[in-house]
C-alpha cells in the first residue's frame, strides 16, 4: 500500500478505504471479515470523475462549445482512458482478487482496472475531500488532455489503420470474442485480427468501446 500511496501522491488516514478501492468482489466473497469490494466506491468516484472533468472543460480558454465539450468528456473519463491510468499507477499489482477472477486474467481485464481508477479517486474523497480528489483526477487523468483545435480524439482504430496500411496487402478485421452479464449491463469483448493473426483484445459496455480497446492493445503489441 505504501508504494501506490507514493504513486498516488497521498498518505491515507484511513487505509481502509484503499484497500476496498483495490477489492473485488471475488475476493470479498471468499475471504471472512472483507465485507465490501470496490463497487460502491466506484460508484461515487464515477460521478466526482465527471463533476471535475466537466468543471475543467468549462473553464477551458478559450471557452469551448457545449457539443465539443460532451465529446471530450466522454473521452476523457472512458474505460480507455481510465485503464491508461491503472497501467501507468500499477494498480494490476495491488488489486486483491479471489482465485477464480485471478485465474481467468482478472488483474489484467480493462474494465475492472478502470473502475478501481474510480473507486480510488472516491477514496480520496472520502479521506480527504473534493480538493484531493480533483489533485488526483488532474495529474494523473486530466494533465495530459489536448483540447486545442488540434486535438486528435482517441481514435486507436484509426490510429491502427494508419500504421499497418503503412505496407500493402495488410488486412484488420474485428470480430466479438466473448459477450457476458445481463442485458441491461452486458461487457462485450473484441478481437482485432491483422491478416487473420489475433494482435489485440478489448472489452468495454459497448461494441464501439471494445473495438477500441482492442485497437489499443493491438497498437501496444505492435510498438513492444
């Protein structure tokens, strides 16, 4: 825990509260005396993530147009961009899962490492207020956001398009792997294929978002 508090930049008065951030479910149904996981945190972290970005958007100069500035939210606060975050922090290490999620890549799946990325900006609320949630949200997600006229979205399928159309005769193609949970709140899983060879895996909440997760992964491979 010390070592992500120095990655995080802040000492906790209740470590508890980061540790539940880091629990998944799995892990609290096998363990006596963990009550809690993540979830509820994640649920708090989600809304402070979107009051912050959104206040930083609006004080943008100069002032952006409404429409401009829901798509950059969206962008911004994204399982892609989330899970960036968790790469960058090493949050994989620290997660406390339970065997099985252990054993069928949980540490590693997109979507779990984005919403401890939440559950820990509500921790800090939690322990500190909003004024340490927001130093977190801007450092570690925010700082580096390009909001200029120049901005690029973060467009990994196209950005992969880009770079294996560089030689000829290289075909991408996507196709869904794996599809779970109930339909009101379904996980959809990608795999991009360069010339029929899996180079990428992602999962997101909806199609669009896992394709560009996988693009991502995909893009990640290729640069390794």
């Amino acid at each position: 825990m010390e070592k992500l508090e120095k990655k995080i930049g802040y000492h906790f008065k209740n470590r508890g509260l980061l540790e539940t951030a880091l629990t998944h479910s799995s892990y609290a149904n096998e363990k006596h005396g963990v009550n809690e996981s993540y979830e509820r945190l994640e649920f708090l972290g989600d809304s402070i993530l979107g009051h912050v970005t959104a206040d930083f958007l609006y004080r943008h100069e100069p002032p952006l147009p409404e429409g401009r500035m829901t798509r950059l939210r969206a962008e911004l606060v994204c399982e892609v961009s989330l899970h960036k975050t968790a790469l960058a922090l090493g949050i994989g290490h620290y997660m406390r899962l339970g065997k099985g999620e252990e054993h069928t890549g949980g540490r590693e799946r997109p979507s779990i490492l984005a919403d401890m990325v939440e559950a820990i900006i509500a921790a800090l609320y939690l322990d500190s207020g909003m004024e340490e949630a927001r130093r977190f949200i801007m450092e570690h997600i925010l700082r580096d956001a390009e909001l200029d006229d120049g901005h690029r979205s973060t467009d990994y399928k196209t950005r992969l398009q880009e770079l294996v159309q560089r030689q000829s005769n290289q075909v991408i193609t996507y196709s869904l792997a794996e599809e779970s949970g109930p339909d009101h709140d379904k996980t959809f899983t990608f795999e991009v294929r360069i010339n029929g060879e899996v180079s990428g895996r992602g999962s997101g909440k909806t199609k669009k978002e896992a394709e560009q997760m996988a693009a991502s992964r995909a893009l990640e491979n290729l640069r390794e």
